[in-house]
C-alpha cells in the first residue's frame, strides 16, 4: 500500500472519530429539538435532530463514498468527497462547540486567587498552560500570567489547580 492510501485512510479515521464525538455529544445533551445558536453568517438555526440526522449522516456517506474512490483510484472523486465531509464536520463543529464549556485546571485564578466562574469567562481570560486551560478571574491577570516563567506558572497554578475527586459508587474520575 503506498504512502498516500496511508495517510489518506489515517486522515479519514480522524473524520470518523470527529463524527463519532460529535453523535455522541448530540445524543447525550437533553432535548433534542434544543436550538443551536446561529453561526455567524447563517441565517437558520440547527437543532440537535438535525445535525444528528442530516449533517452527520452526510458527512460518513462522504467518507464511504471517498473510500470506494480510493480503492477503485480515482483520487479526484475521493479529494471531492473527503472536501464534502469536511464542510458538514464543520458544520456540526461550530454548531455543537457552543454547547461545550472548556474545563479549566483551577477553580480559583493563579494571580489573585479569587474565584472562578466557568459561565462568565471568555476567550480573553484563558491561556493554554502544558496541555490544560487555565482561567482569570480579570483582564490583567492573563497579562501578568504571560510575564512569568514556566516554573513560576506551574508553582501559581498548582496551589488552585482542581483535583479530580473519585466517586465512591463506581470508582470513577469526574
């Protein structure tokens, strides 16, 4: 198998599992007639159903589609397909990503130790710190985050970093 049907089969495995979360997401939040807020520049609003039942669907019809292409050599009807995908991967992405809330490593902010409210803090009040999101509670605070050096950010984020708590029930981290 050459290097190209590699990549390109590893490349659709990737779209599968973004599929896959997207379902998954989709099928846990209640009601599904929920209303998705509008994407800039879109005039209709998704629900759930219908990224569920239309995007998704569209989107691994593509990929099978893609594959046959492949299999049978037709690079250009595979490039066509995988392009398809894609626009209703994105679709649902930005749709469903307002339904997600990041997790933040602390509960408290690393410079002033004040609490953190997850509902009110917006993108300019996170920063990505060796993998996790770490949150302010104001805008200066990120700046001076930025001035430190690793270990000072790690020592500041370590005494409000939260611990994942075991439940007793089922042994499972939350």
């Amino acid at each position: 198998m050459s290097k190209r049907k590699i990549i390109t089969y590893v490349n659709i495995a990737g779209l599968t599992i973004v599929i896959t979360a997207g379902i998954l997401l989709a099928q846990t939040n209640a009601g599904n007639e929920k209303q998705l807020p509008k994407l800039p520049g879109d005039t209709n609003t998704l629900t759930l159903n219908q990224i569920h039942a239309e995007h998704l669907p569209m989107a691994l019809k593509a990929i099978d589609k893609a594959l046959k292409a492949i299999e049978s050599g037709e690079k250009s009807v595979a490039i066509e397909e995988l392009n398809m995908a894609r626009s209703n991967i994105v679709i649902a992405h930005e749709a469903l990503g307002h339904l997600v809330k990041p997790v933040f490593a602390n509960n408290k902010c690393p410079i002033m130790g004040s609490p953190i409210n997850p509902d009110k803090i917006g993108e300019d009040l996170i920063r990505e710190f060796k993998g996790q999101k770490v949150a302010f509670c104001c805008a200066g605070c990120p700046v001076t985050w930025d001035k430190l050096s690793d270990a000072q950010k790690e020592d500041k984020l370590n005494k409000v970093k939260i611990e994942p708590s075991v439940s007793p029930q089922a042994g499972h981290i939350h």
